[in-house]
C-alpha cells in the first residue's frame, strides 16, 4: 500500500465534514474541473488496459507487456496523487467557507 493510500485512508476515517451523508451514502465535493481531469485520465489507462489485453491475445512478447503494466501502475499512482490532491483542497476550500 502505497504512503498516499495510508494518508488517504487515515483522512477519510476523519469525518471533516467534507462529504455529505444522504441516506447512509458518503459523497464527495468535487468540482467539475477536479472530476473532469480524473475521468480523462482514467479513461486513458483503460484504453491502456485493453491494449495489454490485446497484447496477450496476440502473444506479444513478455518483456513487452510487463512495460505496459507498469506503464498502467505508474498512471495509476498519478490518478491516486491527483485525487487526494483533489480531495484536499476541496476540503479546504469546504472548510473555509464554512468560517465565514
């Protein structure tokens, strides 16, 4: 598990009044430039997916498709750096109206 997975587990079991509770249903507040940004990217990495797919239907040479998978993990933990990014300065931006 990864040192954002940690950090990020630890703050979401803080409730900071950052989501919203209807009806047992934890949300978030994302903006739409946040949730835009993490949708393009994660469609990339699964189109980078059924590549590898495809790369082992064709029996494409090992080596070839480990680089692909790390390829994914690698933009994988980039989604994950950028969401908690994301989810962060939601917060803070949440909190600070809240002060006003």
């Amino acid at each position: 598990m990864s040192e954002v997975t940690v950090h990020l587990e630890q703050h979401m079991d803080q409730d900071m009044g950052c989501c919203s509770h209807e009806e047992g249903e934890r949300k978030g507040h994302y903006s739409d430039r946040s949730n835009s940004s993490l949708a393009d990217r994660l469609n990339r990495i699964e189109g980078q997916i059924r590549g590898i797919k495809s790369m082992i239907e064709k029996d494409i040479y090992y080596n070839d498709v480990l680089n692909q998978i790390a390829s994914v993990q690698a933009s994988l933990n980039s989604v994950e750096k950028l969401f908690l990014n994301c989810s962060l300065m939601e917060e803070n931006l949440l909190a600070g109206d809240k002060s006003e």
